[in-house]
C-alpha cells in the first residue's frame, strides 16, 4: 500500500485515466474526495460492497418465502386432465 500525504486541491493520478483529488478535511478528520475516472471503470466504497455481498449470502441461504404442498401439486395435472376431457366433450357434441 502506498501511504500519500496531500493538501486539500492536490491531486493523485492512477495509471493514465484516473484523478483523485482531496476536496477538503473536515476538522473531525474526514476527508472528502473527488475522482474523475472513465464511466467503464467502476468506484465503489468497500463497506457498500461488503453490505452487498452479505446480502446476497443470507438471500442464498434463506429458506424460500412460498411453500408448496406436495399433495395439491401431486392433483394438478389430474385436475388439469380432467378438465380437458370435459371441454373436449363440450366441443365434440
């Protein structure tokens, strides 16, 4: 890791497309940046992308929301036949 000490409006350049500038210093230390880089190159804050990850971990490992009774399912395709059978008769007569 490359440890950069900078002034608020200094810059710091990354490869030939991206610019980092310190926008300014809070007195509480926060620092506030600003980064122009092409729209193909994605910027994203690590916490965010660890929320996102977390997320996408529970949603997979969750049990799902809707519940199927076996036996209904099972009749379906019964049911289904059956009234077939009964339109087709309607429409043979």
């Amino acid at each position: 890791m490359l440890a950069l000490t900078r002034e608020i409006g200094q810059k710091i350049l990354i490869g030939d497309d991206v610019v980092v500038t310190v926008l300014s210093v809070s007195p509480n230390g926060r620092v506030r940046l600003g980064i122009d880089a092409p729209r193909h190159i994605r910027i994203d804050r690590q916490e965010v992308i660890d929320r996102i990850r977390q997320e996408n971990v529970e949603s997979a490992s969750a049990a799902p929301a809707m519940t199927v009774d076996t036996a209904e399912w099972a009749s379906y395709g019964e049911r289904q036949s059956k009234a077939k059978s009964v339109e087709d008769g309607a429409n043979n007569s």
